[in-house]
C-alpha cells in the first residue's frame, strides 16, 4: 500500500516537474525575445541618440573639460587616429594603383597578342584562300561526322542528313582531289621554273 501511495504522488511531482520546466522555457523564451529585440542594431541606434540628444549639453562639457584637462593624450590619439586612417588609404590607393597597372599590362600584352595572330590569319587567307577555305569546308564537315546524332534527328531528318552527309563527302572528295591537281601543277611550275 506504501508503494502504490507513492507513486500517484511521484507521477503528480514528474507532472508538477514538467509544467515547472516548460514554464521556466517559456519565460526564457520571452527573455531572450525581449532581449533580442533591445539589442538589435535599430533600438541601440536609437537609444543612443536618445540619450545624445537628451544629455548633450552634459557631454560637450564634459569632453570639453577632458579635453583642457589633458590636452597632449588626445592630440596623440587623434594624430595616431589620423595616421592610421592616412596611411591604410594610402596602402589600398597603392596596392589598387598597382593592381590597375598590372591590368593594363597584361590587356596591353593580349590586345597585342590578339593583332598579331589576327594579322597572321588574313596574311594567310589573302595567300592561299582557296586552300583555306578547303580546309575549313573538311574540318566543318568532320567535326558534324563526329557529333553524333540524336534519336530526334534521326527520326526527323535521318535520311535528308544521311544524303546531306554523302553529298558533302563527295563535294569534300572533288575539292580535296582539285586542291591536289593544283598544288601539283603549282609545285610541278615551281621546279621547272627554276631548272631554267
């Protein structure tokens, strides 16, 4: 009988224990909020112009007073303030001037770069533009062989690209057969016109 006393009356202090527990959560809770909400940036921003605009007059004077008080500290504060200000705006004016320069330099070298092999590519094609040309007709036509072909196109397109494919094989063979005539007549000119 002892024991089953006991327990109704040990359920009843767990129980007692819980809402005890749950209500010291709740009120952290609204601490906690309450404290958010008195810290965040815009409550201190305000209460602490607040608190200058009410006691300024108080403050004036009294940094006013410091200030004839002990004059050289805060000359030497405000002159390290100052410097440390300069020179950190020197530092990035520099290292971003240096950077800039940096930049530049290597825009300057690319543009350079870049005029040259676009020179190099009209030098060439004003050479030799059908040879040129040839070959930009069988690279194109090799790399659409290498790509391969979807389910789509092939269902769609298959046999126009299939005959599309064998047209330029054929067109790409003429072209490459005419190139090698010429380049063998060209060369076959080339020696006999300097055996004479």
């Amino acid at each position: 009988m002892n024991a089953t006393s006991e327990r109704p009356d040990a359920s009843r202090d767990a129980e007692q224990l819980e809402r005890s527990a749950e209500q010291i959560r709740a009120d952290l809770d609204r601490t906690l909020d309450a404290l958010e909400r008195r810290l965040s940036p815009s409550q201190l921003l305000d209460r602490s112009l607040t608190y200058l605009r009410e006691h300024s007059g108080e403050l004036t004077r009294a940094v006013g007073e410091t200030v004839r008080r002990n004059p050289v500290p805060i000359m030497l504060a405000v002159a390290g303030i100052g410097w440390l200000v300069t020179s950190t705006l020197r530092s990035r004016s520099d290292s971003d001037d240096r950077l800039h320069d940096r930049i530049q330099r290597a825009a300057d070298v690319t543009r350079e770069h870049t005029r040259r092999t676009q020179d190099q590519v009209v030098s060439a094609i004003q050479r030799r533009p059908i040879l040129l040309g040839s070959l930009a007709v069988a690279l194109g036509a090799l790399i659409g062989a290498l790509i391969p072909a979807s389910e789509y196109e092939d269902r769609i397109v298959g046999q126009v690209r299939d005959r599309a494919v064998q047209r330029a094989k054929q067109m790409g063979e003429r072209q490459y057969q005419n190139l090698r005539s010429r380049l063998e007549t060209h060369r076959d000119l080339e020696v006999s016109g300097r055996a004479h």
